[in-house]
C-alpha cells in the first residue's frame, strides 16, 4: 500500500526504516512535516517522489492510501480528523491522545467516515510478546492474576515530550500507554479495567510533568496489571515483562539485556549501540534488529494485511481510547492519593461480574494449598478442611 508519512522525526525514521527494509510491498510515498528542510531530507533519505508542508495536501494527494500519524500528541486529533475529511485509511503512533476525550473524539471520527483506524502499539508485537500470548491464550499458565510491565530510559528525544501541554503528560502518558496495553492483553482485553492507583512524581528533570511513576490496575476479574515507568533511570532503556498465572509464569526482557553484550574502549569511534543507550564505551547492550526486536515489522504486517481483510487489527483505535482512559485515571489518582475509577463511556467487553472463587480438592473433605517435595525427600501436602477450615499438613515419606 501507498503510505504518507505525517512526521520525519525519530519515530518516524524508525517506521521508515521498517516499512523499507527487506523489500516490503508498503512503501512510503508522501511525507509531511511542519519544517521544509526536514520534510525534504526525509523524501531524499528514503527516495520519496512527494514531500510537503501541508497536512491536508500530503493525505488528500491521489497517490495516498493509508496515513501514519508520526507526530506530537498534541497534533494527532487534527491529523485524524482530516483523514476521515479525505476518508483516508489512518494508523496512529502511541498514545493515541492526551486524554480519553480525545481518543474517543479519534475512535469516533474513524467510524463514522467509515476508515480503517489502527493503533501503533509496537510492543504488542514483538517476538516475545507474541509468542506469550499464544502460550496464555492456550491456557498454559493458567488463569493471569498479576501482569507487571517496566519501560524506564534517561528519557525522550524530542523537546516536545517535556512541553506537559503538548505531550498530555510525563512518563506516564509516554510510557504508561505501552505498560497499560501490555498488561491488558495479558489478562484479556473483554475483562473490564475498573480502578486505579498511581504514584507519581517529578525527582530528576525541570519539569511540569512527572518523570517517574508506578500504578496499579484492578480489573474486574481480580486480576492486577501494575505498570513501572521512568525517564530517571540510567543506562539505556529496561523493557521487561511479567505475568503470574495460577498454572504458571513467563518473564520477558525486550531490551537491554537480551543476549547480546560487548566491551569496547571506543577506539573504532562514535558508533549507534541502541535506542536510549548512554554511551558508547564500556560494556554495552547492542541489538541486533532494533525494529524487529521492538515489534514494528509484525505490528505493519498487521494493519496492512487487517486493511486488506476488512478486519480489526490486534491494535485498534478503540485499544486506544481504553488506555487512555486507564492513564486518566492514574493522573487523577497520583493527585488524589486515593483509588479512582476508570471511567469508559465506551466500554465494549464483557460485563463485569461478581467474581466466583474456586478451590481445587485434595479429598472429599480438604482443599489443597499446597505440595511440594522436601529436601530428605518426602512428599509434603497441605489442606484445609471445607468445614472446620483447620489447616494441616500430611507427609508421605521417600522410598528408602
């Protein structure tokens, strides 16, 4: 597919890089950018026939398809209100807006144009993640109780992250919008996210935003998704996973320590090591495919094959607005001190039920807590009894 590029900033050039890399059928033809200068190296960087410094130009021009939204938070509704205008098919880079009123403004927009509206949530596409979500989906770990997702670097590239009015927040709404999604898939995203507890401060950077928070999801089922987020944290960017099920447990590292380390005194130069990465000396943590690693070639291969299917993507304008809404409350619970509800205007998964706990049996009369082999040995269990509730431990000892 035919694709114009709204932005020719770093994210931007990674999606570039991805959508040009091992002869890929969807290309970019167009990209727009506010600044000439850049608009013009990014089309001769990636041999582009059309560049401009309109926005409506470069999604009305007849050679566009589809639109990738690659700009600040702050321009995304306006970008996608011109592509329902054009009814250009749009995917939007993360977070979809700065507040749950503007995702649903977006979600809004795309379905009444009758648009395609994909959601770029890149690390709900690596590798990794999707092979963990085969493995849960299949019921290996069972039933997700707790999903814990980290992201936490030196903090973003771009000076309009750190403008809280343009960005729609810190850390939070940088990073948390990737933790959030992440956690929801993993305990299912027809469960329905009902409160938040967030803490949040400003420790390191002159800032209005924070730059360091950590939050709890309860979801309807029991099932906790709890979120670490940081733009203190030093030495490169820590993108780690994982998720406690009743039958089991999976623990992924995305980025930084992934397998791949090198020490090097600097003397073959000023190299690029990987996204975030603080120095280029010492022992250093390089990747091996950055876009491969972080999920962007799934994640186009998705929408673009979704678009063609007349499908929804794994990532949808919808996805979008949910998260937004999870990181609303969050804002307000960093403020408050206090659990604050998620308040979804829009919310179409399951209704949230009165949850109903079940204990495994060991007998007629006891449940099992638990068993386990003892160091001599021998087989340990422990019950309780369904009645009295009295807790007590049987031992069968080893075969000598």
């Amino acid at each position: 597919m035919k694709i114009a590029m709204l932005g020719s900033g770093f994210i931007a050039r990674f999606y570039a890089e991805s959508l040009h890399s091992q002869r890929r059928k969807d290309y970019l033809v167009m990209v727009y950018s506010r600044n000439e200068k850049n608009a013009k190296r990014f089309a001769e960087d990636y041999n582009l026939p059309h560049y401009t410094t309109s926005m409506e130009e470069a999604i009305a021009h007849p050679d566009v398809e589809v639109v990738l939204i690659s700009l600040p938070n702050h321009l995304h509704e306006s970008a996608v209100r011109e592509c329902a205008k054009h009814k250009k098919h749009v995917i939007c880079t993360k977070p979809l807006g700065r507040t749950a009123e503007e995702a649903k403004s977006m979600l809004d927009m795309v379905e009444e144009a009758g648009i395609f509206g994909g959601y770029l949530e890149d690390l709900c596409y690596t590798p990794k993640f999707l092979k963990s979500m085969a493995s849960i989906k299949r019921g290996e770990i069972g039933k997700v109780l707790w999903a814990k997702s980290r992201e936490t670097h030196p903090g973003p590239h771009s000076d309009w992250f750190w403008d809280k009015e343009k960005s729609g927040g810190g850390a939070i709404i940088d990073l948390g919008c990737h933790c959030v999604e992440i956690s929801r898939n993993f305990i299912g995203k027809n469960i329905k996210p009902m409160e938040v507890m967030c803490w949040a401060d400003t420790q390191v950077h002159p800032i209005e935003a924070e730059d360091h928070a950590i939050g709890l999801v309860k979801y309807a089922n029991g099932a906790i998704g709890q979120f670490e987020v940081s733009w203190t944290f030093r030495g490169g960017m820590d993108l780690r996973d994982e998720v406690m099920g009743t039958e089991g447990t999976i623990w992924i590292n995305s980025f930084l320590r992934t397998g791949f380390e090198m020490f090097t005194t600097g003397k073959g130069g000023e190299g690029y090591v990987a996204e975030k990465a603080e120095s280029n000396t010492g022992w250093l943590f390089p990747v091996g495919d950055e876009a491969h690693e972080l999920g962007y070639p799934h994640m186009f291969t998705d929408m673009f094959t979704a678009i063609e299917e007349n499908r929804p993507p794994l990532e949808t304008f919808y996805d979008g607005y949910v998260v937004n809404a999870i990181l609303d409350a969050a804002f307000k619970s960093a403020e408050s001190k206090l659990w604050e509800p998620v308040i979804l205007e829009d919310w179409r998964g399951d209704e949230p039920l009165q949850q109903q706990k079940s204990w495994n049996s060991y007998d007629e009369d006891h449940y099992i807590i638990k068993k386990e082999v003892l160091p001599n040995g021998d087989n340990k269990v422990i019950l309780k009894h369904k009645k009295t509730g009295a807790v007590t431990q049987k031992v069968t000892q080893a075969n000598k």
